[in-house]
C-alpha cells in the first residue's frame, strides 16, 4: 500500500510540474470568449503549456476511444470565403489576373494584424506565434548547418517566399486606400513571411468550391482558432475533416486521452525533417526519423574506375531509385541497400541488372561490397554531421534568442542523425561479420 501511495503521489507532482494551465491568462480568456460568441461551446480541451512541447491543449475530463476532441463551428475558420466576404473583397475581386489562395489568406492576415484593436479577428491573431522555427525564417548560417537534402528546401522554400513578395507588389499597392500608412510599411517582406508561415504551419485540410475571384492554386486551406493549438505526436492516431451535416471541424480521437494530460493529434507520418520544413518543429521520439542519403553523398562512396559508373546512375535515375535512399532506426532503407547492391555490379552482370532492382540475390562478394559501400556512407555522413555540430556550438556563443531557437532545431536533428547512423552502422558491421567472418572494412583501417 505505501509503495502505491508513494507512486500516486510522484504522479500527481509530475503533472503539476510538467504543465502550466494557461486559461487565465488574458489572451486565451479573449479567445474562449470570441469562439463562444461564434458558437464554440466545449471545455473539454484547455490551453496549458507543457515542458516538452510548448503550448498545446490539455484534457479537463477523460476522453474515451472515438469520442469528439473538438468540434469548431465553421464561422470559427479562417478560409478564402472569410477573406472575400471582408472588406478585402471587392479590392480581391477587382484585381487581375486573380491572386492565389494562399496570397489571400496572407494578406488578410497581414492587415488583421496591423488593424490591431479594430480587428475582428485580434483574439486569434494575438495567440498566434510571432515568429517561426520554419527554415524560411533562418539565417544563412544555420542554414548551412543542415543536411544537403533539407538545406536546398529550406532555401526554396526562403525564395518561395521572396518571390511572392515581389510577385504581388503591384496588389499590395492597389491596397493603399485601406491604409493611413505606406503600403511598403504594412506589407513588408517580414510581415509576409510571419503570415506565409501562420498559413503554412497552422492551416487544417478543408476542401473548398473553386471561385471566379481566385487563380487556380489548389485552395484547401482553413486555419482553425484554439484546434490549432493541439500538439502533434507521431504515437497517436485521429480522424480528422469538415463535417458537411454539423458544418463543424471535427477531430475525433482514436485511442483516447487521460485527464489533466496533454491532447495530441497525428499531422501524418512524417519524419524530422519535413516537420521541421512544414511546420518548424521537431518531435523526440520519432519512429519514422530517417537521414537521406543525397547524390552527392553517394558518389563520394562510389567506385570511380567503374567505367559503367555513369550509366548505372543513369539507369537507377530511370527507375526512380536515386530519390529517398535513407538510413532509418532498424538500419539502411531497402531502396538504399538495393541501390547499393546494383551499383557493385562487375561487367558479367549486366544481364540482371532489372532483376536485381527487383531485389533479386546477387553474389556474396557484390553483397559484401554493398555492405562495405553503405559503412563507407555511414561514416561521410557521421563525420559530416560532427563537424555541423561543432560549428553549431561555435554559432550558439552570443547568438540572440531567435537564433539560438533555431540553432537548437538543428541540433535536435543532427544529434539524432548520429544515433541513426551509429546504430546502422552497427548492424551493418554486424552483417560484414556474418558474411565474411572478419572485422568490417573500417575497423580494419583503424586498426
């Protein structure tokens, strides 16, 4: 009985100490109460912040398996149809050629936000972050830390960005009238990409009927106020999408949550770093992390005297067998290791090359060669990975805040890059022995 009463007593400390509730403060007070006067009645879900996410939703009764999460009234969302019944409509409609969703979205953001006190959305523009972990918001340094992959991304992605701020200069402009300051004031390349990221790292999926007055974009965006506070964790499974009959957005929950414990929902099965892209945040314990191997990468790993080098390449380019070649937590990708295989290949095999894409059997010496080409790529990318680390250390001393924030993005990803890669590499060294009853190749070079 005292060991139970000790351990209840541990339980009700950690989870005092874990969260915060965050439903006095003034700003949730000012949005519970705007959602309620749009029809939003449940207290099931209550803001709190929690030691290892941040801010998210947490559970004020148990919640069984299938019942309701949350259910947001539609006049609760901010989609195209909003934007076009404001007063940004008509200036919308008139403009030529049509602007995408997306540059709807944000510029009605942009001037909600700058509207302040007048605005009729302030209760959910003042809880929304103002700024983003997202790779369109990091400076050229951290970008240089992250992986070859992910850093070409965040670069298009920082231009995407760029580009629709110069592309939509001339609307911006026509939007002066609705202004008392400058339009290049308002409508800033910063206040673009504060509002891109709010579209892009909070927006729920919600499909929408095609209107005269927009490009053809795909418009499948809703941002949700207080659903788009729950946390995301890849372990839990939700359904999730407008419900035409309540006309609600409703999330239900698959397996339930305790109370007074935090609610998550799944955003997909997505790794580190495309969370990290998409929404600028990364998630420990992630059973779908994986670290890709790159072109680039590959080749440093590859046999140069192999005349059919470049034809090989050509032929896995064909395929479609250059793209997602990873190592994962049990260890090098199927694709990455058939790869591997097919590009050690001898001349005398040209004759299987389709069928070992299929994953048939090839010899025991081409098997040991792909082994020791996927412990070669191991260790590129681990020593590729410390030297990134020890330039982050270097950047962290006298960093600001925002940097410092994005710095310890990066570090989450490479440090877990490392466990990935240590771990693969021990399987692998592992295989080598069972295969040719040796050390593994670069054992044997340390020895």
């Amino acid at each position: 009985m005292g060991h139970c009463g000790r351990r209840s007593r541990k339980k009700r400390k950690k989870r005092t100490t874990d969260s915060q509730t965050l439903c006095h403060e003034s700003q949730f007070v000012d949005l519970r109460r705007w959602l309620r006067d749009r029809g939003f009645r449940s207290k099931l879900l209550t803001p709190a912040h929690f030691r290892d996410t941040g801010r998210g939703l947490m559970a004020t009764s148990p919640i069984k398996a299938n019942d309701m999460l949350i259910s947001l009234p539609e006049q609760c969302l901010l989609t195209t149809s909003t934007v076009l019944r404001s007063y940004l409509g008509e200036h919308i409609k008139r403009w030529k050629p049509p602007v995408s969703p997306l540059l709807a979205l944000c510029t009605f953001l942009i001037a909600e936000r700058h509207a302040g006190s007048l605005s009729e959305w302030k209760p959910y523009i003042d809880v929304l972050p103002q700024t983003y972990t997202c790779p369109a918001y990091f400076t050229d340094k951290v970008m240089g830390l992250l992986p070859a992959g992910l850093k070409a991304k965040g670069l298009d992605q920082r231009e995407r960005v760029r580009e629709l701020h110069s592309s939509a200069a001339a609307f911006f402009a026509s939007l002066q009238p609705l202004l008392r300051e400058p339009v290049g004031a308002v409508f800033s390349h910063n206040a673009l990409q504060w509002a891109w990221c709010s579209v892009n790292t909070r927006t729920v999926y919600m499909t929408h009927p095609q209107s005269p007055h927009l490009s053809m974009e795909k418009n499948n965006y809703a941002l949700a106020p207080y659903l788009d506070l729950l946390n995301h964790s890849p372990q839990v499974q939700v359904t999730a999408g407008f419900n035409r009959d309540s006309r609600c957005y409703e999330i239900r929950s698959c397996e339930g949550c305790r109370r007074f414990q935090q609610a998550f929902i799944c955003y997909g099965p997505h790794d580190n770093q495309r969370l990290l892209l998409d929404y600028g945040f990364v998630a420990s314990g992630n059973p779908h992390s994986v670290v890709y191997v790159d072109l680039g990468t590959l080749k440093l790993c590859l046999d140069e005297k192999d005349k059919q080098l470049k034809q090989k390449l050509l032929f896995l380019k064909e395929h479609d067998f250059l793209k997602n070649l990873t190592f994962g937590l049990d260890g090098p990708s199927w694709r990455l290791m058939t790869a591997l295989r097919f590009l050690s290949l001898k001349p005398e095999n040209y004759a299987s090359w389709k069928s070992v894409l299929l994953g048939a059997a090839v010899s025991k010496d081409r098997e040991a060669s792909a082994i020791q080409a996927a412990l070669q790529l191991c260790q590129v990318l681990l020593e590729e990975s410390s030297l990134a680390l020890k330039r982050l250390s270097q950047l962290k001393e006298g960093a600001d805040s925002s940097v410092t924030e994005q710095l310890s993005m990066v570090e989450f990803l490479r440090r877990e890059e490392q466990d990935i890669l240590g771990h693969s590499r021990e399987l692998l060294r592992s295989q080598w022995q069972q295969l040719s009853c040796q050390p593994s190749p670069e054992q044997s070079q340390a020895d």
